[in-house]
C-alpha cells in the first residue's frame, strides 16, 4: 500500500532567501539531489513505488568540477589568508626554487553502515533513532526546521557505526522522514540506498593546490607561497583549510597562503577525516620531498634542518610538540639509514622499492562536554553523557576514568551515552571526544568521591566517622586506611550504613560561571570550541610516516608492503584503542594515495562510481604490517587529563609519505591523487 508521495511544495512551502536549499524542492542544482519522497507501509513497497516515479528535467548550464572552463578563479575566503614577510620577494631571489602542482579528487566517507533513522511524533514532541556523531547540535537543527522548542527534540543514538565527519549533522533525508512522520501521525523509517550516500550529503571536496618554496643551497626554508582552491556547492559553502599545515609544519621568514572556492553543481562537500589537514599535507609534504631531492638532502635530513621551534603563524611556543622524537623512532624502527638515495636503485626482482617518509599534524580542538556521575546503592558506578560512541572507544575509556578515579574495577562501570536528554556534550569531530569527556567525567567522578568521602567521616553511622579526609583509601570498590589499622568496608556497605541509596555530581569543561544562553550555544554549535592557540600555547598532534613500496615495473601497480609511523597524542587513556584508531587512520591514508576517486560523468554531472564496487576503498588484501609508535607526552595544556587527538592525526601524511615512496621507487612524481598505474606506466 502507497501511502503519500510528497514534494517540497507539499511539505515545506516555499523555502526563505536566507535559506535557498529546500529538500525535495523543484530547483536542482546537482545530479542526485532529493526530489520527491514515497512512503508506503513497508519497505519494499516503497523502494518499489519509488522505481515508478517519473521525473522529467530541463537541462541548464552547469559546471561539474573544478577543471570545467566555466569554474573560473573563484571566491577569495579573507579568512583563510596568512602572510609574514615578504613571501614573493624571497622566492624570488632564492637559490633553490620549487613550484608544483598538486590536486586531490573528492573523495567519500563509505562507512559501511548507511544512514538512516526513525521519526515519530507526539504531539509537538519529535523523538529520532539516528546514527549522529552530535546530539545536541542535530537537535538544535529539528527545533529550528519544525518550529518547536529545542527541548521537546529528543535524539537517540547509542550506537552509530562508521561515520568519519558523515554523520555530524543533521541532512535533508532526515527533514523529509520527520516530515513524513507527522503529516502521518505514525513513526516513519527512512534508510537511504548506497548511491544515495554519495550524494546525499558531502565528502572530502576535490582541492588544488600550488605550492612554491624557495631555499639556500642548503635547504634552508626562505620562502613558502601557498595557493588553493576547493569546490563547493551552488548553494552552499564549504571551505577545506588548505593552508593548515603548511603555514605551521615548517619555518620560515617568509610566508604566504591565500585561498579560494569554486562552486559547482555538486552536494556541498562536508567532513572527513582530518578536513583541511589531510589535503594540506599532501602539498606541502611533496614539495619538502622535491626541494630534497633538488638540493641533494635526505628527505628526513631536510625536514629536521627546516624543523619549527615554535609556532610560525601564531608565534607562540607549542604546548607539546614531539616531532624530532617522532621522527627518530619512526627511522630508527623502520631502519631509515639502510636507504639508498637515488630513485630506482632499490629493487627485487621486478618490483621496484621505494622509502618515503611525510610529516603530519592535528590542531587540539578543546571543546565542552558534561558529565554525571553515580554512585550506586550496590557499589557500582553509572556514566551518563550525551556523547557518543562510534568505534573509538568512547564506552571504555569514560568507564576507565570514572574507575580510576573513584576507586572501583571498571567493570562495575555502566557508560549510558548517545541520547540528548543525558548531560550534553559537543560534536564529535576533530579529535575533540576523548579530552573533553574523560575531563568531564574525572570532575564529576572526582565531586562524587569528595562526597562519598565526607559521607564516611562526618556521618555518624560511619564506620569512619571522625576520621580526616586523607587517612582514608578508596581502591577495589572498598574504602580503608591506607596503613591496614582500621575499618575496611565496601563501598555498599558504607552507603546502607549511613542512609543513602546513592551519591550523585556533575562535572563539565565549561568555562567558570557560564549562563545557560552560553551552555545552550556552546553546545549547538559547531564551531564553538577553544582555538588551538587561546592563551600562550599552541597546541597541536603530532607524527611521522615511513612507508615503503613497491612496483611492478612491467605493470605499474604499487603496492604498500610496510609501514611505520610514530605519533604524539600526548597522554593515551587507553593505548590499544588509539592503536586502534592510528591504524585506522593510516589503513584511510593508503585508500587516499592509492585507491579512491570519486568520477564524475562531465555530461550530465553524475557520479560515476556510486558504490562500494566501483568506489574502492582498502580491503585486507591492501594492507601490510603496520607499526604505530607512541612518543607522547602528557600535555595538561591540551586537556585535563593530558591527552590529545588521536583519531584525525594518522591519515594526516600518509598520502604523501607514499607519494614519496613511489617516486623513489620509480623516478616518476605523481602529484595527483590517487597513484594509479596509468600514471606510471
């Protein structure tokens, strides 16, 4: 049974000239654009249903990326410029110049798990099941597209699946199912088809970029002028930081970085993994490796000499920055010396190997998150927080911090986390999750053992009662005098002997005193987060890659056969789930330089590859042994516990690290992603 089929003038009007996109609307800008929606009473009616609709298009004038004749310079962003010195007039009268290209395709989150979600309504009281890497900010969008007040918007989203920047707001399918919901007065599911995540939200926006660099004779930096550009919708904008790390990785008297955007009729690109540092690295990462290679330096040689004691944008010291250290265990594991120089001259057999090595860094995004802690009546301790969990290990390590600190076995932990109504938390995107709530949940556990502490000493039904505060040990879920001489009693106990069913606190990263209009703002929107140079630091994540290859010289195929890579995200809360997440990263990187590429039809704008056959993505097959390294640091400058980034910071150098190592190899420079065998052959 067909329910409805609806379009945008059905549902939502005529969309205001602030806010040009409408879902469904009758205006299309890109091929894969939403335009009507069925519902039916299952699923399967309605994927059938929806088969039957015809649609039919005047076709207009488009431009489908950034190459098209018709894409032009673009649109300055003043925002992204940085300058000192006198940039043009250095490479001018440098020794040594390099000046090259370097380009990226769009590029695709592909988690397995599509989007998707629930909508019902009560009344004016909207409740989604949705995959959402940030609660309180989708939240926010629902109140504002229905009219209703943010707290009568509840999500749920306990677990989520991959998401890699994809599932960070709220979209258009999910307007169309909350919709759909309430002209029904029943709950409807909306899961959206594989081609659909292609173009049903933004990936990693194709980039150019131009980077120059000018040096004496013995490599020494004198001058950095970096150009880029990235595309962006019709109507909409996003901006990808292209000068990120190349204004910060090396120094340099003489700088300059100066951005554009270009649109196209595409979805507006969005997050993934590392936006911005991940395609800035791949320019200025190449080109560090040609000005070697053109001064005749060890491309590791090159990088120490050029190496920043401290900020060169912002000029203030980094709060922790373990790059030499990373880039000595890196060489030192990967056996960097054994390298023979000159391109082509490693080989076995027919295969032709190659060392590359690449630099990589993450700002630390200090961001705000709440936290509840309990204490229960059995001894054991609950969690609450409106963050989310979506592989990272966010269940463990909350679990970790709140044990650790009252004294109890992490298994007598229960994290509930993933539903708005829970203490809210920001986005979790750029590395930010894991200081901010293991901050937030240390205060609170830490206000709840103060209390479960002055509980047993100044109730008089305590065993301990007349005590000091610091004769008493809590561990193992008991509380005793550290010395063996006096009572010793179960956290249980204690709280039945003076009354009480359980002790609760609340902990939060918010600054001191803040008003409920901050705490609101703060946590709805996206951008409100500390900046990685507030105050005297500058604070980053840090790494280095060592990738070999090798090529088949009679087909051209690379293959990744090595990997070492040593990494600073100070403190690690749990080192086998950043391991975890290292990997993980890395595993994307190889993806990157190697595999994915989102084609497009320059017909009609189409993506070609819209799905998991054609968009390829690494498979077991593609990866070798890959060796992480930490060489952290606690850095209490970055967050409360000394952490910082882990999961953005590995992708960020891969790319190019390989680039480097196929070019040793091969003697060929490939400066447009990904390297595919036509590109050496």
């Amino acid at each position: 049974t067909i329910i409805s089929l609806k379009t945008a003038a059905d549902w939502f009007g005529t969309p205001p000239p602030d806010k040009p996109y409408c879902p469904l609307a009758r205006d299309i800008t890109f091929s894969g654009q939403h335009v009507a929606a069925v519902v039916a009473e299952t699923f399967e009616q309605a994927v059938a249903a929806a088969a039957l609709v015809k649609v039919s298009y005047d076709e207009t004038p488009s431009i489908v990326d950034l190459s098209d004749g018709k894409a032009g310079d673009g649109i300055p962003i003043d925002a992204m410029t940085k300058e000192w010195g006198d940039a043009q007039g250095a490479f001018a009268s440098a020794p040594v110049r390099i000046c090259a290209a370097y380009n990226t395709p769009r590029e695709y989150q592909a988690p397995m798990e599509p989007h998707g979600l629930i909508a019902r309504w009560e009344g004016d009281k909207l409740t989604v099941w949705e995959p959402s890497q940030w609660l309180d900010g989708m939240a926010r969008t629902y109140a504002e597209w229905f009219d209703v007040p943010f707290e009568n918007v509840r999500l749920v989203s306990p677990y989520i699946g991959g998401g890699f920047g994809s599932k960070a707001l709220a979209l258009s399918h999910g307007a169309v199912a909350a919709c759909a919901a309430k002209m029904l007065g029943r709950p409807v599911r909306l899961v959206m088809t594989r081609p659909q995540t292609f173009t049903g939200y933004g990936g990693r926006a194709a980039t150019r970029q131009t980077v120059t660099i000018g040096a004496d004779a013995q490599g020494n930096i004198q001058s950095i002028v970096h150009r880029g550009v990235n595309e962006t919708s019709i109507d909409g904008m996003w901006v990808e930081p292209l000068g990120s790390v190349t204004s910060i990785m090396y120094a340099t008297p003489n700088f300059s970085s100066k951005q554009n955007v270009v649109r196209v009729n595409s979805v507006v690109p969005g997050a993934m993994r590392a936006p911005g540092e991940n395609p800035s690295a791949f320019g200025i990462e190449s080109a560090i490796d040609e000005l070697a290679y053109e001064v005749g330096i060890d491309p590791l040689e090159i990088r120490l000499r050029n190496y920043a004691e401290q900020d060169p944008h912002a000029k203030k010291a980094w709060s922790t920055r373990q790059l030499r250290e990373a880039f000595a265990a890196g060489a030192e594991r990967f056996g960097w010396a054994r390298r023979s120089p000159e391109p082509r001259s490693m080989r076995d057999g027919n295969q032709l190997i190659g060392w590359g090595v690449a630099a990589g860094t993450y700002p630390v995004r200090r961001a705000y998150g709440e936290a509840i802690v309990r204490i229960l009546a059995d001894g054991s301790v609950e969690v609450e927080s409106s963050s989310i969990d979506m592989g990272q290990g966010t269940y463990t390590i909350l679990a970790q911090t709140a044990a650790e600190t009252v004294g109890v076995r992490a298994d007598d932990v229960v994290v509930k986390l993933g539903d708005s109504r829970f203490p809210r938390a920001g986005v979790t995107g750029g590395s930010r999750l894991a200081g901010v709530m293991t901050g937030a949940v240390y205060k609170a556990a830490s206000s709840a053992l103060d209390q479960l502490v002055g509980l047993a000493i100044s109730d008089p039904r305590s065993p301990f009662h007349a005590l000091q505060a610091n004769t008493l040990v809590v561990a193992n879920g008991r509380i005793a005098s550290p010395r063996g001489d006096g009572p010793d009693v179960s956290i249980a106990e204690l709280l039945k002997s003076v009354g009480r069913d359980h002790i609760e606190a609340t902990g939060d990263t918010m600054p001191e005193n803040s008003t409920p209009e901050e705490r609101y703002k703060n946590y709805t929107t996206i951008a409100m987060a500390l900046p990685h140079t507030e105050g005297d630091y500058s604070r980053h994540s840090w790494c280095a890659h060592f990738i070999e290859v090798r090529v088949d010289e009679d087909f051209g195929t690379v293959r990744v056969s090595r990997v070492v890579s040593a990494l600073d995200s100070g403190r690690l809360y749990n080192p086998k789930l950043a391991e975890s997440q290292w990997k993980g990263g890395i595993i994307m990187g190889i993806g990157q330089a190697l595999l994915e590429e989102g084609i497009v039809d320059r017909r009609h704008g189409r993506i070609v590859n819209d799905n998991l056959a054609d968009y390829l993505v690494p498979t077991n097959a593609d990866i070798p042994d890959i060796e992480v390294i930490s060489v952290g640091i606690p850095d209490l400058h970055s967050s409360v516990l000394g952490g910082k980034g882990v999961g953005e910071l590995a992708i960020v150098g891969v790319a190019p690290a390989i680039a480097n190592a196929v070019f040793h190899a091969t003697g060929k420079r490939v400066r447009d992603l990904p390297i595919t065998l036509e590109k050496l052959i």
